[in-house]
C-alpha cells in the first residue's frame, strides 16, 4: 500500500538540463514545490532522487555501468550466486524471469548479466523513472548494453499486470517485497529512509505470491530478510538461505535446458 503522500519537486542541476527536467515533471505530473520533501533532480549523471533537508542522506540513482553493479557483475561469482540457484540457473538453462517487484533493479541487473531475459515492475512512479534513466544510460555503455538489451521494463501495479498477462508467461517469477529492514549497511539505510515514505511496506504481498503462482509457468521465487515469516499462503517447497537474507522457493515444474 502507498504512505501518505509526500511532496515533491523536480530540479534540474544545471540550465543544459532544464528542457529534459521539465519532461519528467510532466510525465509525472510533478511541480516545483517550495515546500518540498524530497526533490527528483536531472544533472550529467542522469536522473537521481534526494531527501531535502538538513540531515539528508546523498541522493539515490540507478546506475548500472559503475559502482556496486559494475564489482558484482565482474565479480560476484556468476552463476555460482545464491540468486542465480535459486531461480534454477545452471548449465544451458537460462530461465526467462519476470521481477515483479523490481526496485532499484539490482537482482534484475544480474540475472540479466547472467543471460536471463528479464521483465521488470515497478508500481512507483518515481522509481520507475530512476529505472528507466538508468537503462537508458547502460544501453550508450558497451561494457553493459548487452545486458540491459535483455531487460524490459513494465511500470504499474504487478498485481494486475500479472493477472492480466498477454502472451507466453515467464517461467520464473521473482519477489522481494519491501519488509521492515534491519539491515545496517548505509547503503540499504540511505535508500529505505528515502523510499519508505514513497512506497511503504507491501502489505499485498500474499497477492503478489497469489497471482505470481498463478501465473509461472515454472516456478515462484520470494526473496525474505533471513528471518523473516513466509509470505502467507502456501509454504515453499525449499528455501536457500544466506547470511541476511533467503530465498523461498515454489517449484511447478522443472527446468531444462
């Protein structure tokens, strides 16, 4: 379910960027509110969300070319990785997933850089447009464009794209609804204080996980804090756990290559 709502401006950082900035504040049906809480700012390095406000945190944005996307891709053990078992990655077995809750895309960006074909959803708005900046600059990026070519993005209710799917569906869906984190790195830190007043916790969850094992083909996997309860329902089958988190698995049928 939504927060409350809160206010929110688009800036743009520089002149050269007040064309494109005005576009997304119409796209978004954003102002430039004085009294803003939080403020979606175009510069060189793309679009970005930051917190105003004295004790804010630095802004947020999706970049797939750099940074942490760039070290996992290169070395954060391919498909020997907890994600990749989990939606049944492994020898000729590329499986088509479709992230229904995609976030800021980071388990998206690697199941694609591992040769999956990703769908992705994102119900907010504003994070929808973080996403859809940061593909756009990954796809001007050779190093990353072949991976983000296999990425698709959907913006809306997954819910009710899920339940209203055209076409064949995708053999594995993905879900990591939002949960009260008690994760103390900064970085998980930085972006919950940031999206938790846009998003709040998914208390639709159990439909989430309805309409996903409705719609699979294969099989539904749900990402959890590593103590957390199961989504209500029915219970997986197996989970694969790691040192923060674990991964609930509901098999429907195997995967072959």
């Amino acid at each position: 379910m939504s927060a409350s709502p809160v206010r929110i401006r688009v800036e743009a950082l520089s002149p050269v960027h007040e064309l494109a900035a005005g576009q997304w504040a119409e796209r978004l049906g954003l102002g430039d509110a004085d009294e803003a809480e939080f403020a979606l700012q175009l510069g060189d390095d793309g679009l970005q969300l930051a917190e105003l406000g004295p004790d804010a945190p630095g802004p947020v944005r999706v970049d797939f070319v750099a940074g942490a996307a760039a070290h996992r891709r290169l070395f954060g053990g391919g498909s020997g990785q907890m994600i990749a078992k989990a939606v049944g990655v492994q020898p000729g077995v590329r499986p088509q997933v479709l992230d229904a809750t995609a976030g800021l895309g980071r388990d998206a960006f690697v199941l694609a850089s591992l040769g999956c074909a990703v769908s992705l959803i994102e119900r907010q708005p504003l994070i929808a447009a973080l996403l859809e900046d940061g593909l756009a600059r990954a796809a001007r990026a050779p190093e990353v464009a072949p991976i983000v070519a296999q990425m698709r993005l959907l913006t809306g209710n997954a819910v009710q794209i899920m339940g209203d799917w055209q076409g064949e569906p995708p053999q594995v869906i993905y879900l990591d609804p939002m949960f009260p984190h008690r994760d103390k790195s900064a970085l998980v830190k930085k972006e919950m204080r940031l999206f938790r007043p846009l998003v709040g916790d998914d208390l639709d969850a159990p439909a989430l996980l309805e309409a996903a094992l409705a719609l699979a083909s294969h099989r539904v996997v749900v990402k959890r804090p590593r103590k957390a309860p199961c989504i209500d329902g029915p219970k997986p089958s197996y989970q694969l756990e790691g040192k923060s988190s674990r991964y609930d698995i509901y098999p429907k049928k195997a995967l072959k290559g």
